[in-house]
C-alpha cells in the first residue's frame, strides 16, 4: 500500500520494459474502486477512453516514449472505505504511427440505435 493525505496530490508512472525503442505508451483508462475486484459497481472515472473525467487529472511529458506519467488529487470513497485502489488499461503503440489508439487522444464512442 501507498498512504497519502486527502488532497494530496499522487503521481503516477508506467515503464515498458523492452529493447525496441520504438514503442510508446498510452494512458487509456484509469477507475478508481473501495474494491479492488470490483471495478464497476462503486468506480470513479479518472480518465475512460483517453478522456480525461477528473479534473485533478493531468498527464505529463516524458524524456522517453516507453513511459507515461500523470497524477490526479488524492479521494476517499466516503468514511467507510479507507481503501483506494486504481485499475488502468494502457495501449502500447508503434512511435509516430499517427493512425494508432495512442496518437487519438480522447475518443468519444456513441451507441447508435438500430433503426428500419
């Protein structure tokens, strides 16, 4: 476990670990859960589809392509969970391939009806 202070501000990284240096990695999803198998029932969106839902949320640069940061302010799911725990989905994408998920940014994705 890590313990922080509510407000606090946490930051966040995510390494690839492989000798092609020519891959970069995308925060797609992060949900937050009092639950840590439960991911849908009691959930808070940070970012869903690389929209960003928290506005604490904010993403960073890094001197390398293999590795994103961000950070959100530090929640609690009301008084009775003193747990917090975090679920991301990140995509791993070929460097300036401009047609893969990382270079979309936010993807806003509507249901359409099926009509006659």
């Amino acid at each position: 476990p890590y313990y922080v202070d509510l407000n606090q501000n946490l930051f966040l990284q995510a390494s690839l670990y492989s000798s092609d240096p020519n891959l970069v990695v995308f925060v797609d999803t992060c949900v937050a859960s009092p639950d840590p198998s439960n991911f849908r029932t009691l959930a808070y969106e940070l970012i869903r589809s690389g929209c960003v839902k928290d506005p604490t949320y904010s993403s960073y640069s890094s001197p390398y392509s293999g590795v994103a940061r961000f950070s959100f302010n530090a929640f609690s799911f009301v008084n009775r969970h003193p747990s917090v725990y975090l679920q991301c989905e990140l995509v791993v994408c070929r460097y300036n391939d401009y047609s893969s998920r990382c270079y979309q940014g936010c993807v806003s994705r509507f249901k359409r009806k099926a009509g006659s």
